[in-house]
C-alpha cells in the first residue's frame, strides 16, 4: 500500500476505498441511496464520527459531514507501509516470520514501531497472509481461485 499524505482528500495510489487527509485516513462506506454521493467514515469508526461526502466515484469533496473527535497520528502511514511491506514479504518468499520482521523493521523509527501490533500479532499476520494461498504441484495459487 502507498499512501499520500497532503492537506487535500486524496486516493491512496494503490487501494480505491481509502482516502487520506493529513495522516487520517478514510475508508469508503456506501453510496447515498440515489448513488450521487459516496460515504467516506474514519477509520476509527467506532471512537470517531468522522465522515466525507464526495461526489460520485470521484474524490471531490462535497461535504465534511463531522469533524474528527481525535488528533492525527504522523506515523500512520509508514506503519501501514511496514504492515503492507511485511505481507508482501510473507507472500512472495519463505522466510520465516522472525526473519521477516527483523528485515523490514530494522530502519523503522521508534515513532512508527509504537502503532505497528505485537511481535506475536505480527507473526500472525504474517501466517495467516500465507494461509491465503493453496500449494499445487508446487505453484502457489490465491485460496480463492477456481479451477
């Protein structure tokens, strides 16, 4: 995941449902029953009543329908890019799940090491990531794939 941190609403570059003001992030909720209006809500959902109205599929903002409740964190972002970069990892080699976490976390700030999960919350990202593909004849398909 790339995520773009600017004063405006913005798509992140990688994924369609996430839109990125500062280092608070949105994730998309519906549309409004006419479908003229996408819902955007914080991704603290459950702590924060922040929401964003855009136009259409657009990111055009056309209301901030509530402020956010909670300050902005400036490590956000490049602890979800550790988090990406480690299920990258998990998906595309065999290293085991210690080796993996002292690669990707060793240049990582004190900041952005204090948003990421435990070290075991970690490990088990990491295998539930390979849990996501099916070993056949040697090859590696997504669990979701028909044949």
């Amino acid at each position: 995941m790339l995520f773009i941190e600017c004063s405006a609403l913005n798509y992140s570059e990688e994924e369609e449902n996430l839109l990125t003001k500062k280092t608070i992030f949105m994730f998309f909720s519906k549309y409004t029953s006419d479908r003229n209006h996408s819902i955007w809500v914080c991704e603290k959902r459950n702590k924060c009543n922040g929401r964003v109205w855009t136009i259409g599929n657009s990111i055009n903002v056309a209301k901030i329908v509530t402020g956010h409740t909670h300050a902005a964190q400036a490590g956000r972002p490049a602890a979800i890019r550790v988090l990406s970069e480690m299920k990258d990892r998990a998906q595309n080699n065999r290293e085991n799940p210690q080796q993996i976490m002292a690669t990707v976390l060793e240049n990582v700030h004190a900041n952005v090491s204090a948003l990421l999960p435990k070290k075991d919350s970690l490990r088990k990202v990491i295998q539930r990531k390979r849990k996501d593909e099916v070993l056949i004849h040697g090859n590696q398909y997504p669990k979701n794939c028909l044949f």
